[in-house]
C-alpha cells in the first residue's frame, strides 16, 4: 500500500480509500463490517461514510467493525459527513452519526455535499460553519473537510477565503476537466485531496473496451488504469471507492501495488485523447454555463454521459443524487442555442435534453 500525507494534518492516508455507499449486501451487518476489517488488514486505513448511505446503515456497518478495527492495533481514520442547514441540525447529526459509529469523535467532518456558491452561502450565513469550527475545538472532530459538486473555477474562489484540512471532490478520466482548477487551488493550500467517484460514478468500470486506451502499460485492468491516472497526480491524497464485496477490495489493493506512476508527457497525451475521443462525450468543462434562464447544462450533459455509456447509473438518479437537480428544470429552456453555440466539443445538447426526458419518463 502507497500512503499519503492529509494535507498538512501530519496524517499519513491509504492512496485508496473505503468508500462505504456501494455494499452489496447491507442488510448483512457482519459481513459488511467484515469487509472493513479485510480493508485494514490490507492496508487501507482511511473509511468514509455519510448519514445517509443506506438510510444510516452504512455508519452503523462502520460502528459495528469499529472494535474489530481497534483490536488490530493499527492506526485508521473514520470520515462522515453532514448537510445540516442549521447548527441544531448539524448537533443532531453529528450526536446521531457517533451514535451509530459507536465513538466519540470524527477524523474528518464533512460539511457535504455544498452543490453551488448559493448552497455554500446559506449554510454560511446560518452559521453552519462556525458550528463545525466549535466542534472541533470542543474536540468531537479532528479536522473539518469539505465535499462539494462544485465547478473547479467556484471551488477556488471558496478556497480564496475558506479554511478547510481538505476537500473531497468528485474526478476522474472522462471529468477532471470540470474540477482541475478546484484540485490545484486546494493543492495549492496544502489541503488534503480526496477523489470521489474515481471510476465515473461506474462508468469507466462497466465500460472497459471504450476507456481501454487509459491503460498505459501492460497487464493493467481499466481499474488499475483509472486509478494509476489519478495516483500520478501527486496533488491527490485517496482515492475513494465505493467496495461492494471483499474482491472489489483487491481489486483496488491491487491497483496500487502495482502502480507504476504515468509519466507528466503520458498523463498529457491521455488528457488529450481522453478530449480528442470523446467529441460525442460532454467532458464537463462548463463553458456552455451561459443560459439566461440559469439552468446548468453541463449538469444534465453529464448526466446524458451515464445514458450514452449505458452505465448501470440511471441518468435521472445521477441528476437527482450528484446534480441535486430534477428532470422539469429543462421546462424553462426556450432553445434559444446559446449553451449550444459556446459547447467545446459541439454537442446536440437540445437533442439530448429530449432524450434525457424521454428516458425519465421510462
Ligand atoms: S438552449 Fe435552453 S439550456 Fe441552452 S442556453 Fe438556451 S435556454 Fe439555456
Ligand atoms: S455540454 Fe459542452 S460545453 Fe457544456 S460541459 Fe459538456 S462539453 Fe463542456
């Protein structure tokens, strides 16, 4: 296992994570905290739930593993999150996750799931965020993070007067585009850099024959590709994934014992490939976030990626979930072109409203 320092914390973090929403079998609390203690005992010692992954199951599978997890002696970090609007609510959270984690203190706190500057403002000027500044200094967290959707350009105007110890973010192949400016801004601060979704949200895993040109040597699986990619990046930390079953944990284990870091000129060219192969693919650069009537494309775009790849993730729930959107914003397109005329790679995007539309309505 390759460890990383968390930003300037002095806390040195597994290059894959254990992303705790995608158990197989979460009604089976043994053997899903079973799969946390497989985890460790490979090597992988930072573990990240949120109050809502399976209704809260998933934070009590991490409580159930936690005196498993303290017997092997090993040093290990537990990461939730929470997307309180009010600092009661965010008390209630946070009293409710150590309830179901069995502990009495966080690793790493997240103020999640920010979706916009708006979103980010509101729970500012409700004083959600000084909340989680009192938390830690009451010593119930250890560091105070933040997840976010956010374009790469709106992350680093946050960071301009934020503190954070580190920021989880989603990015892979077919995305870092849309995010790049937001990872450097907070590599840049010394941050710790926490990849979510490092497969597309399932779509590089379930469609290796069109991703297999990111495999830059050989015997490499279009997992290990993926996430030798973001490993090349020395700017990110972890990579999260989201394991259903103990192979899934080997799979990844795997991935990084055999990393062989991409070379600056490789990790350029595949860049370029990446844009260059995919014309027909929205790569989430969000030039096209010109609409008078503010609806945001490239979210949808995005979301008409998962369509296009059939991936096992619906583009309606990819909305609703990652997007925080739902299908009737497009009621307020008047097709006027404007998102169409500034698309980088020329996409039909009122074409692919339409048939985002039709296939939410099954
Ligand atoms: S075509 Fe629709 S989505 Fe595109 S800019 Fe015009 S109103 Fe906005
Ligand atoms: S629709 Fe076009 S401009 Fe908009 S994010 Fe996708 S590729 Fe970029």
């Amino acid at each position: 296992m390759i460890y990383r320092e968390y930003g300037s914390t002095g806390k040195k973090i597994s290059a894959v994570g254990f992303g705790g929403m995608r158990f197989e079998k979460p009604q089976d609390i043994d053997a899903s905290a079973e799969m946390l203690v497989y985890a460790l005992e490979n090597g992988i010692n930072y573990f990240d739930t949120a109050t809502f992954y399976f209704k809260g199951k998933s934070e009590m599978i991490f409580g159930h593993a936690l005196p498993e997890l303290k017997k092997s002696g090993k040093d290990f970090y537990l990461s939730t999150k929470s997307m309180a609007k009010s600092p009661d609510e965010l008390r209630l959270d946070l009293e409710k996750s150590l309830e179901r984690m069995k502990t009495d203190f966080i690793d790493f706190y997240h103020v999640w799931c920010v979706l916009s500057p708006d979103d980010y403002a509101h729970r500012k000027a409700a004083g959600v965020i000084d909340e989680f500044k009192k938390l830690k200094e009451e010593g119930l967290v250890g560091n105070i993070t933040i997840s976010t959707h956010m374009k790469g350009s709106e992350i680093r105007r946050l960071l301009e007067t934020e503190e954070y110890d580190g920021i989880t973010l989603g990015y892979s192949a077919i995305n870092f585009p849309f995010r790049e400016e937001g990872l450097r801004a907070a590599a840049a601060k010394n941050m710790g850099v926490v990849i979510m979704n490092p497969l597309g949200g399932g779509a590089i895993a379930d469609n290796p024959d069109e991703f297999s040109f990111i495999k830059m040597h050989k015997k490499q699986s279009i997992v290990d590709a993926a996430l030798h990619f973001l490993l090349s990046d020395k700017s990110i930390t972890t990579a999260l994934v989201g394991f259903g079953n103990k192979s899934h944990i080997d799979d990844a284990v795997s991935a990084v014992n055999s990393f062989e870091p991409y070379t600056d000129a490789e990790v350029a060219a595949l860049k370029l490939r990446i844009q260059d192969d995919f014309q027909s693919m929205c790569t989430t650069c969000g030039y096209c976030d010109v609409c008078p009537e503010k609806i945001p494309v490239w979210a949808f775009m995005e979301s008409y990626n998962h369509l296009m790849m059939n991936s096992k993730y619906e583009a309606a729930e990819r909305l609703k979930w990652h997007w925080g959107l739902k299908m009737d914003e497009l009621d307020r397109c008047t097709s006027c072109g404007r998102c169409e005329d500034a698309c980088t790679q020329h996409l039909p995007i009122l074409e692919r409203f339409e048939l985002l539309k039709k296939n939410s309505a099954g």
